[in-house]
C-alpha cells in the first residue's frame, strides 16, 4: 500500500479506465474522491469503493465550470484532506470528421478534455505547493500522435492535454509536483466495441505487437506507478499504455 496516508482525486469515473484507476489507487492506500457527470455510474463507483472499505467520497459534478470544480476541491479538503494526487480522466468526444465539425463540437470537446483538467489541475496544485509534493497525471491518448478518423476535435484536444502536460510539469517542478500522461492505445472496452467496427478492430489489433488489446487495469497500473512516492524525478513524460501499437503502425479506419 504505497500510497497510505494520500489524497487522491480522480475525475471522468464514469468510464470503465476512470472506475479502474480509482479502484487501484484505494488499493495502494489512498483515501479516493471521485466525480463524473453521470450520477449512476458516480454511485457504481462508490459501491465498488465502499466494498473494497475505502475512505473515499463521490459526487457527479460538472468540472467546465470553475466555480464548482473549486468548491469540490475545497470539500475534498474539508472531508479527507487536502489533495495529494490528481488523475484527471474527463473526456468528450464528438464524432465528426473537421469538415463536419459545428462549432458546438468543437467547444464542448475542449471543454471537456482541456478546459477541465486545467480547472482542476490548478485547483489540486493549489494544495499541493505549501506542502512541497504532488502528483498529477492527465490521461491522454494515442489519438495525438496517430489521427483516428473522425474524431478531429478530440485528436486536437488530447494533443493540447499533452502540451499543457508538459508546460505544467515545468512551471510545478520547482514545487515538487510532477505531472505526467498516461496516454492509452486501443482499450478493450464497451464504447471500443460500440463504435469501432469489428473489422476495423480487427485490423488495429493486427498493428499491436503485444498482440492483444489493452485493459483498464493496463492503465490503471501505469498510473499507480506515475504517482508513487518514488517517482520524483520523472516529469512531462508522455507514457504510451498501448501494447507497442505507436511503434508498430497507424490507425487504420
């Protein structure tokens, strides 16, 4: 339980990757508060943490929205301490080719994917620099690197989730906060098997020299590493959870 005594904050639970990631870093010890913007899959989360006797609390929350997401911060303070660790997971995905893509699209997307983790990275930093230590880690995707069509605002906004990844990680080092992506390939997972074609999975599993998909406890593992007491020195790294897939080839259709 590397993480015994630490605060952990992780958003966008309402996804099988963000369930599997709260669920881990309760295992190692933290005290956890979770959010999400579906109440139900908020509540399953919080079964699941109440079963595994974890400290933790959950509530479904808007996190575009600064003035809420400082507020949640300060009850995490109030009611399991202040924030050791952030894993900022919200996302939006719109799919639309750029031709295709409203301006709707594409403010909403940003909104969820960037705007967010700004929001709530800079609330968590702001408990983290009077103690001088922090972890944070903002899930990003393979998407940044290797266009997956038609996704174009989300390929644009995991592609800002890595540079801001990386402007963080300068500007908090001298606070002994480091920040870090935990960027996922192709993960087996229920929107994965709704909205990917099973001859287009087919054809990616192919490009993976693992030779097999990806899990959310893959990630979720990767992410207990990134934040462990140990891991000081390690700041504005990209790390590709994606079976060699990057290595191997591009995303085909």
């Amino acid at each position: 339980m590397t993480l015994a005594g630490k605060v952990a904050v992780v958003t966008g639970v309402t996804s099988p990757l963000g369930q599997a990631i709260a669920l881990r870093l309760a295992a190692e010890g933290a005290a956890v508060a979770v959010t999400g913007h579906t109440p139900a899959k908020v509540e399953e989360v919080a079964g699941a943490l109440e079963q595994a006797k974890a400290r933790f609390m959950a509530e479904a929350l808007d996190l575009t929205v600064p003035e809420t997401v400082e507020a949640f911060f300060g009850r995490v303070a109030e009611r399991l301490g202040s924030t050791d660790i952030l894993v900022n997971g919200t996302a939006w995905r719109v799919r639309a080719t750029f031709l295709e893509t409203t301006y709707a699209d594409w403010r909403n997307t940003f909104a969820g994917c960037v705007d967010s983790y700004f929001y709530c990275s800079l609330a968590a930093a702001r408990q983290m620099v009077p103690r001088k230590w922090g972890r944070i880690v903002n899930i990003g995707s393979i998407v940044a690197e290797a266009y997956n069509a038609p996704f174009a605002a989300y390929t644009a906004a995991k592609g800002a989730v890595h540079s801001l990844t990386k402007a963080m990680a300068c500007d908090l080092a001298p606070h002994g906060i480091t920040v870090n992506v935990m960027a996922p390939g192709v993960i087996d997972s229920p929107y994965t098997r709704t909205n990917v074609s099973p001859e287009a999975l087919a054809k990616r599993l192919e490009r993976i020299p693992m030779g097999r998909l990806g899990t959310p406890e893959d990630c979720a593992a990767a992410v207990a590493k990134l934040v462990a007491p140990d891991m000081d020195y390690i700041t504005g790294q990209l790390f590709f959870v994606d079976g060699g897939f990057l290595s191997a080839g591009v995303i085909t259709r």
